[in-house]
C-alpha cells in the first residue's frame, strides 16, 4: 500500500472516531486505560476480564456509530 493511501486509511479512521461523538470516544478511551492499568497493577482475573469486556464494547460501539453514520449499517447492532 503506498504511503499516501495509508494515510487517508488513517485519517478516515479518524476522522470517524472523532464523528463518533466526544463522550462516547471518551468513554472508550477511558475503559481502555482502565484496562490497561489494571493488567499493569496485576488486579484479579476476574476484574481484568471484566475490564477487557467493558473496553471492548465501548470500542464497539464507537465502530457502529461510524458505520451508521456512514449508512453502512453494521451486521447487529446491540
């Protein structure tokens, strides 16, 4: 892939996390550094887990926001 191509992948990605809203990106943002504190500080399984599922959906849900806002609907939408 030349660079130039690479960089407007880049900047679409984005540019649509940014479209996703500021509250919700923040909240991923925010669930992911949890996670990864939480791996660092060596907590339990049981909270990491609960952690890495909490990052994941937010994560998620920014994803389907793009694609709904892109009118490309996402296979489901939770």
């Amino acid at each position: 892939m030349s660079n130039v191509v690479e960089e407007a992948a880049v900047k679409r990605t984005l540019i649509g996390m940014a479209e996703a809203g500021e509250p919700l990106l923040r909240q991923a943002l925010e669930a992911l550094r949890q996670l990864h504190e939480a791996e660092d500080a060596g907590v339990s399984e049981p909270e990491v887990a609960r952690l890495r599922l909490l990052a994941d959906s937010l994560y998620q849900a920014v994803i389907d926001f793009q694609l709904v806002n892109a009118g490309d609907c996402p296979s489901t939408i939770h």
